[in-house]
C-alpha cells in the first residue's frame, strides 16, 4: 500500500459481534474516520476471531454484514481505504497457522484478554480463544502497518504482535514492518453505564450498561438518565468517580470541552442536568450514522459488492507478504 503512495499504513478491525457501541465508536471507529485523510488504511470486520466465542450461524452470517453497513456509515470510504470481510481474504488463515508455530504458549498463557473470556465462557474454552492475539497479529503484519488505532484493551496484543513480528524477522530475515499501536488519549476506555469499573462490551448482558451506536434517542437519553453515578453532586474528574469520570469523558471527546470547562459549565447544577446534557450530544452525534446505515442496510447489492471489491484488493496486498513469509520458512512454491 505504502508503496503506491508514500503515505503510512493503518490497519484495524472490528468483530461482528453484534451492534457497536458508543464504546467501539468513541475508543475505535470514530477515529479511523478521520485518518482517512493522512493514511493508507486498511479496515475490516474480523469474523474469524469472532469464531472464539459461540455464535449463532445466521446471527454472525447478518451481524457481519451489518458491520460493513456500520462502517461505512461511521465514515469509512472504500474508494478511499481497504475495507473488507476478513474470511474473503484467505491469507489471514495461513499466515495466521504460519505464526502460530512461531508464538509461545507462556507469552498467550499471559494475555489478560484470554483469561477473561476463558473466564466468561468456561465451557468452551476453545484453541482459537488462546491463539487469537496470532491470527491478529497476521492481519496487522500482511499489510505492513505502521499504526494499529485501537481501544486500550488491545494493547496487550499489539505489544505481542511487535515482539512476534521481531522474533520473525531475527529467524528468518526482515519481512514484517513492526507496527506501533495508536491509543487515543482521551476515551480509549469507556466504561460501562451500569459499572464504570467495567468496560463497555457489545456483549454485555445489561443492556443498559451499553449504548449501541443505533439506538433511538430516548433509548440513549433513559440509558444515560440510569447511569450509575456516586452519592456526591459535583461534576468534576476525580479519582474514585468512575461513573462521572466516564461521562465527563464520553461528554468531552465529543463536545471537545475540557475537563475543567466541564466543570465549569455544570458548576451548582445536578447529576441529573448533567446526564441529560451527555446523552443529548451523544443523541445528535449518533444521528447521522444511524439514519445513513437505514438507507444503507436496504442496499445489499451494494454492500455486497463493497465485500468483493475489498476482498480482490485487500487479496493483492495480503498475498505479497504471504508469499515472502512462505518462502523466508522454506514452504516450497511451484509457478
Ligand atoms: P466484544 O464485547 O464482543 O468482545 P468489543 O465491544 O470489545 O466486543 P471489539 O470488536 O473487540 O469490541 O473491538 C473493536 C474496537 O473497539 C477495538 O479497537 C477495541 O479496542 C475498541 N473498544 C472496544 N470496547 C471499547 C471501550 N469500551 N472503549 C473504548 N474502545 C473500545
Ligand atoms: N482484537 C480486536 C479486533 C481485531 C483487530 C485486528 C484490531 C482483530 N484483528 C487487527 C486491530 C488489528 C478487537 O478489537 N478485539
């Protein structure tokens, strides 16, 4: 991609879990938007990873074409980045086998990640849920990227994926680009609306404790009106106020006030104001996405055909790197 254009090479993705959240957005989504501009990017939806966890055929099958509708919604422009289904490109497989004999069980035994959803589903703690942070570091690593926006609970994994990608190129020659993560400073963690010690998860059981990015206003308003908050009444960041320390974030990403500007325009009113004022923006921050993803979502022919396009071109880009893995290992290649 670089090749072409000069320009650095970002790289992301996102499950098809479910609808995202006001959490994805803020953390994720919103941000590779604007880095359109300035990038060569590359985004997608990893189905693949999704498969660690139980999924209902047909939900996967609807929520990863939805995801594709969200994006596009939330801004991402396919004349513009790579954007595609990670199972249509199937170099992100191989390579992800390819490196998994080159990981280590101690550094996966270590992912916090892991051990909290092997946690959360007991019963299916699968060998995909434990090599998941290898098939990442395959997509991050087939496209070269310079920087991986993410939220701050993937940092862990970038961290492999460089010590990984470094490991590689020291065995077998330089072939992968080490990539550096890209964390917001401000709301890469928002928590949950029910527990703000807790982040907001799209598959959260509380269904309060997430906003999805389509949800109607006076979803989102009664959401907010329910956050749990602490028993004091002064809206300021502060250690111990989790719950206002989270809206105050949440608020200031997209009003882009300040803390103290915060505080200074709720001085000597109520939580309650408060409340009301956050979800209000996030109502009119949310609304143009969930109107285009309405019209969006009717044109299958069309997001299909965003698939296919993503996938030839991503496929060229992928398949290059692959090769070179492939040959670098002592895989032997007939013409
Ligand atoms: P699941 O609940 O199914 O595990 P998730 O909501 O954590 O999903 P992912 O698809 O795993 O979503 O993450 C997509 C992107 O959103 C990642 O970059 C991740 O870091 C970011 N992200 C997820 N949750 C949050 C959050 N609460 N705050 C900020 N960023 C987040
Ligand atoms: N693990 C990520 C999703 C993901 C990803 C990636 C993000 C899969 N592959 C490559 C960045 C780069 C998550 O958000 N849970």
């Amino acid at each position: 991609m670089e090749e072409q254009t000069g320009k650095k090479v970002i790289l992301s993705g996102i499950q098809p879990t479910g609808t995202f959240t006001l959490g994805n957005y803020i953390g994720a989504v919103r941000n590779w938007d604007r880095m359109q501009q300035d990038y060569d990017c590359a985004y997608f939806v990893a189905d693949l990873h999704s498969l660690t966890v139980r999924q209902e055929p047909g939900a996967l099958k609807k929520n990863t074409l939805e995801a594709v509708a969200l994006l596009l919604a939330c801004g991402i422009d396919p004349e513009k980045s790579l954007l595609f289904v990670q199972s249509h490109v199937r170099a992100h497989a191989e390579l992800g086998w390819i490196l998994d004999c080159n990981a280590l069980f101690g550094e996966l035994t270590r992912m916090t990640q892991f051990k909290d959803k092997s946690a959360q589903h007991a019963d299916n703690v699968n060998a995909g849920l434990f090599t998941y942070p290898v098939l990442m570091a395959g997509d991050i690593l087939l496209y070269q990227a310079d920087y991986v926006p993410v939220g701050a609970d993937q940092k862990q994994h970038l961290e492999f994926t460089r010590n990984l990608a470094e490991r590689f190129n020291n065995l077998y020659g330089e072939v992968f680009k080490v990539p550096e993560p890209y964390i917001a400073k401000n709301g890469a963690r928002v928590m949950s609306l029910q527990d703000p010690t807790r982040k907001m998860s799209k598959s959260d059981e509380n269904l309060n404790g997430f906003v999805s990015i389509l949800d109607e206003p006076n979803v989102i308003m009664n959401k907010f009106k329910r956050a749990v908050t602490d028993s004091e009444t002064e809206v300021v960041y502060r250690e111990g106020k989790d719950g206002i320390n989270n809206l105050m974030t949440i608020y200031s990403v997209i009003t882009g006030k300040s803390y103290d500007d915060i505080t200074a325009e709720f001085a000597g009113k109520g939580y309650g104001d408060f409340k009301k004022a956050v979800g209000e923006v996030v109502v009119d921050a949310l609304a143009p996405i969930r109107e285009e993803f309405g019209r969006l979502i009717q044109d299958k022919a069309y997001l299909e055909k965003v698939c296919k396009d993503g996938a030839a071109k991503a496929s060229y880009v992928a398949e290059k790197t692959l090769t070179k893995v492939k040959k670098k290992v002592g895989l032997y290649i007939v013409k």
